[in-house]
C-alpha cells in the first residue's frame, strides 16, 4: 500500500478542461510536459471550480507519471 510520503507534490497550470472533470495540466520542468490530472474528493465535495490559466497543485504518484490528483487551487 502506498504511504503519503510516496507522492510527488508539484504547482502546475491547467491548459484545458477536459469531460468528466479532468484536466491537461502543464507541469513546470524544461520540457513544458503535460499530464492528465483529476480533481481530488475534497474538492469535488465542496464544489471548487476549476479554470483553464488556474495554478494547482498536484499530487502524483510514482508508479504513473502520466496522471496526477488535483488537491488545491491558488
């Protein structure tokens, strides 16, 4: 079982909005990368909004790089 210490915590921006209230977001490395991120329960439960142009932060873990859990908006 994965424990928290294992995520990556990363400030990315949302580029668009995708259906089912996922995202590409852009991560902030020399490439520009972009992932997939979803909105976390919290969130969801307390309906934040959630805009292309917004700063996030994201949580990923280390056995998938390519999608991430999205857990604050600034």
């Amino acid at each position: 079982m994965a424990k928290q210490d294992d995520k990556f915590t990363v400030d990315a921006i949302v580029v668009e909005a995708l259906p089912n209230a996922m995202f590409r977001v852009r991560l902030p490395d020399e490439k520009q990368s972009e992932i997939i991120g979803y909105v976390s329960g919290k969130m969801r439960k307390n309906y934040i909004r959630i805009l292309p142009g917004d700063t996030v932060t994201v949580e990923m873990s280390p056995y998938d790089l390519t999608r991430a859990r999205i857990t604050y908006r600034r």
